[in-house]
C-alpha cells in the first residue's frame, strides 16, 4: 500500500492533482479567514446592481 502510494506521488499527473488540491486547500482557506469581508463585498455589488437596474427601467 505504501509503496503504491509513493509510486502515485512520483508521477508526473499525480503532481498535478496534488497542486490542483494544495490550491483548493488554499483557496477554502482564504474563504473561511475573509468570509464576513467577502459576504460584505458580493451585497454592496448587489445593491449596486440593483439601483443601475432600477434606473433603466
């Protein structure tokens, strides 16, 4: 099992999953930390986009 599991990890493909992983992890990571910041962010765009809608109309 263990030999297998390194002979994954040596292949070419595998370092791109692994890389494509560590970047997800990443990526989560900066989601949870800035999660309030982010929230804030995507509801002033909003309210944004809703009062240029409203003035076409």
């Amino acid at each position: 099992m263990m030999r297998e599991w390194k002979e994954f990890l040596k292949e070419e493909e595998a370092n791109g999953v692994v890389e494509v992983i560590l970047i997800l992890v990443v990526l989560i990571g900066v989601v949870v930390i800035f999660r309030k910041q982010l929230q804030a962010l995507v509801q002033d765009l909003m309210q944004s986009v809703e009062k240029k809608a409203k003035a076409v109309e």
